[in-house]
C-alpha cells in the first residue's frame, strides 16, 4: 500500500505504507504544496499548491528501482547542503565534514549487505573481505560501526535507510546479548530508536527483538553497574591504604629525628 504526501518543501513524496519506506519524490511546484487527491481508480494524482498553480501526475509502467532513487536523494541532498552552507572560510571543512559522514554511512551499509548475504550464502560462496579478515559477518559489521569517529556517528547513522536500520537494531541486539561495545551499541541503540521510534514501534518483525533489548540492555547495564561499583570500591580501598602508608612513614620519621636529637644532647653533655 502506497500513500502520498505533501509539505513546504514544495515537492510530493510517495511512500510504501508496510514498511514506511520513501519511494519517490515528485517535483514541479514552485511553493509549498497544499493540497492532494487520488482518482479512484489510483491512475492519477493532483496537487495545488501556494502558488496558484494545480498539477495533474499520471502513473507510467516505466519500472521504478528504489536503490536508484535513494542513490539520486542522496546525491541531491549533499550537493543542497554544500549549497547552502557555503561560506568564504568554511567551504572545505563543510564539505570534508559531510563526504566523511557519507562515506561512514556507506560502509555500514556496504558491512550490512555482506552480513545479508553470509545469512542467505553457503559456506562454499563466503565473502571475500570475511574469508581474509576471517570473522564473521557480525563481527565485521561492529568492526566497521566502531570505527567511525563518535563525532560522526550520529549523522552517519541519520542517513541510513529505514531497512537498513532494521538489520542494524537487530545486529545490536546480538551484540549487546554478547556482552560487546556496550557503550558504542547503546548511543548507537538510543539514537536510533529517537530518530525511528515510529516505524521501530510499528514494524512487526521487530517486536520480538524489542523484547529481546529490553533484557540484554538490561543486563549489560548491570553488569556495567557492577563493574564500576567494583573498581569504585577498590579504588577506596588503595586510598586508605595509602594514606594509612602515609602517615605510618611520618611517624617512623618523626620518631627517629627524636632520637637523633637525644644522641646530640647526650653528646653534647658528655663533651661539657
């Protein structure tokens, strides 16, 4: 089931309703769009907008390929933002800021895909770059999503698609249940469940994954929990040592400067 919508951003975006992924976007108008219409037989599509103008769409049979849709969006969107924050002093770091978000973006959905096909593979057709680092898709995966700088991680994980999120939660689930980069899985996690908290909500085959975070996180937190207790006490416990060491050696000094003292006034009696 496809669904339509509009907004200021003067263009006309289609959906897929099952799994709330964007299709398409339709461009044309030259103000915020404002109102839409489907025929009843689903072959046409108008649209007002602002600036005084109606539009009539018509559906084709030329076939859609979604990976080069969102190849085009996301082309478009890095040429926009270039545009727009362009500035005498801070063109070359804008633009190197946002390649490097790309292109960390990139790599974990490159690390995704051979992580899908090790799942669907056998063991006679494993990937290249596995069979060399020798590890499994999972682990590479991790390795790639902990590489990123932390400065960058949330704005590469911003540009992942929805189904791509989706293996993600569920490869961070494994991970947190592993005991693995708690903390980078959980600012991964909690991100992630901010940005795509409605669809996650909505998507049914993550429930059970949902529930299996739940106890894992739950887990590793405590076991986080006890770790820092742990080493919090110890570290108490060194302190007092410490200080006991301390003031045990002031002692020792303090008495034998005493007793130096009396040997000078012995000696100094018996030479009088």
């Amino acid at each position: 089931v496809s669904t339509q919508s509009t907004g200021k951003d003067k263009a006309v975006k289609q959906w897929d309703g099952d799994n709330f992924q964007h299709i398409q976007t339709l461009t044309g108008h030259k103000a915020e769009v404002l109102g839409l219409d489907v025929s009843g037989s689903g072959e046409f599509l108008v649209t007002s907008s602002h600036d005084k103008s109606v539009r009539l769409w018509e559906r084709t049979d030329e076939p859609l390929v979604l990976e080069d849709e969102r190849e085009t969006a996301r082309e478009k969107e890095y040429e926009e933002t270039l545009v727009e924050e362009k500035e005498e002093d801070q063109v070359e770091t804008t633009g190197r800021r946002t390649m490097e978000t790309l292109k960390g973006a990139e790599r974990i959905m490159e690390a995704l895909q051979i992580w899908r096909e090790e799942q669907s593979e056998e063991e006679e057709q494993r990937n290249v770059i596995l069979t060399s680092l020798d590890c499994t898709g999972s682990a590479y995966v991790l390795h790639v999503v902990s590489k990123i700088r932390p400065s960058e991680m949330e704005e590469a994980l911003l540009v992942l698609p929805f189904h791509y999120v989706v293996d993600l939660v569920k490869l961070i689930a494994e991970w947190l249940a592993e005991g693995l980069q708690i903390e980078l899985c959980m600012r991964s996690l909690v991100f992630l469940l901010k940005v795509h908290h409605n669809p996650v909500v909505a998507h049914k085959p993550l429930v059970a994954v949902m529930e299996q975070l739940i106890e894992s996180c739950e887990a590793s937190l405590n076991g986080v929990r006890d770790i820092i207790g742990f080493n919090l006490a110890a570290m108490k416990l060194i302190q007092l040592d410490l200080q006991e060491n301390s003031t045990q050696l002031f002692t020792d000094l303090s008495g034998k400067v005493k007793s130096v003292k009396k040997k000078k006034r012995a000696v100094l009696k018996t030479l009088s």
